[in-house]
C-alpha cells in the first residue's frame, strides 16, 4: 500500500484552516478549468465556512471551478440529510460559482440507476481525460472516513464496491441507511489527488486502520491511491 501524506492540525478549527490552504494551493497549481469534488457530513462544515469568509472567498478561482460531489443520499436537494443543501448553504450561495458550474447528484430521481448515469455523462462532458484512462480526471476529491470505514458511500457490503466500470452507482447500503448515489473507485483512482479530512478521537482507531491497509475497510482502497493526503486534527491522528 502506498503511504499517504499525513498533516496534522491541533484542533478542528486549525484543520478546517490547513484544508483551505490546501485547496488553494491544489487550484493555484491546477490552473484554469479546477474540478473538485466534494463531501458532506459533519466534519468539513468548518471548511465550507471558511472558503465561504471573507479571507477566503476569493482564494479559489471560482469563475473557472466545476464542483461536483463524492456522493448523495436519495433525498430531495432540500431534505436536511442532503449534501448538496449542506454544502449550498454553507459554501455555494456565498461563492461568485456560475450555477452551470455547480454539478449536484439527483438523490431525489425515481430511477436512481438513471440518474447515475446522467452523472457520469457530466463528468465525461466537463472533465479532461489524461492519455490511456478511460476515466475522468477530477483534480481533487475530498472525502470523509466513518466510524465503520465508508468513504464517499462506499459501505462495507455494498454492491458499488465490485464495481469496477461504472464511474458513478446507485448503492443500495445494507442496512437502515438511505440508498445513494457514489462516485467508485474507478473515478476515484484517476483523480488528481483525495484528500481525506477526518476530525474527532472517535475516528483515530478507524484511521489507524486504514493506514494499516485494512482490507475490510472500503476507505482503504481509496487510501492506496499514490496521493492521498490526509488532514486530520490532533484526536483524529493515529
């Protein structure tokens, strides 16, 4: 497994910090045409407050960036459990974003299956595709860890995690959670980089084990990619 770069923050408002800069420098060294990907959750909402402040706000190259989503619950853009409300409330209504540019998942389509491929066909009309890949090249993904090792909607279990030519699954989680919609490995493997931001003691054995290369954990795998960063604060580092 490839080692990914560790950077550790002291609290969560240091990390939410660290993960801007980060994001500044990884479009600064882009260049025109950033596409990133992003998360939902608990612990990046720091983050989305911050790229939304007046410190950040101009920081990123916003006219030029295409933002799409690791992953979505099946619930309308304006249920609370919606990444995309989240990330619009904190982040997008505050961002001179072109809404063309602004790339949600329909969690709230009848046909999720219909709706993942509409996804990929706008990943193939907006991202470039690097020479021998036949998947699309986000620069960066953000992503998450939970407590049970899932990142984007990749569950232990799942049916997305076989998938090995789809860029985009409807995934049904087993158990009580909502179906989804996820970005795979596939896609997730030829970004640019993923950047991991976990926050929380809770999540320090869980990160400990994906940097053990777990293979029980779906984060793992992602994790393998030769640069995968991780932002974590000083209760989330192993």
């Amino acid at each position: 497994m490839t080692k990914p770069m560790l950077v550790v923050a002291p609290d969560p408002g240091a990390l939410a910090r660290l993960a801007a800069d980060h994001l500044v420098r990884a479009a600064r060294r882009c260049g025109p045409g950033f596409r990133i990907a992003v998360s939902g959750g608990s612990t990046p909402q720091p983050l989305y407050r911050l790229l939304a402040s007046p410190e950040y706000r101009d920081g990123l190259p916003w006219a030029d960036t295409h933002l799409f989503f690791a992953d979505e619950r099946a619930v309308p853009p304006d249920s609370p459990d919606s990444n995309f409300g989240l990330v619009e409330s904190l982040l997008l209504s505050h961002v001179p974003l072109a809404p063309g540019h602004v790339h949600r998942m329909r969690g709230e389509a009848e046909d999720l299956q219909a709706a993942a491929k509409d996804y990929e066909w706008e990943l193939a009309a907006t991202c470039e595709f690097d020479r021998g890949s036949r998947e699309p090249r986000l620069d960066v993904v953000l992503l998450g860890i939970g407590d049970d090792g899932h990142t984007a909607s990749l569950f232990r279990g799942s049916e997305a995690l076989r998938e090995e030519d789809r860029w985009v699954a409807a995934n049904y989680v087993p158990g009580p959670a909502t179906p989804r919609l996820t970005l795979t490995y596939p896609v997730l493997a030829a970004a640019g980089e993923l950047v991991f931001l976990v926050s929380g003691a809770g999540k320090a054995g869980i990160v400990r084990r994906v940097l053990e290369g777990d293979p029980d954990l779906p984060a793992t795998r992602a994790a393998c990619h030769p640069r995968a960063t991780f932002l974590l604060d000083a209760a989330a580092a192993p």
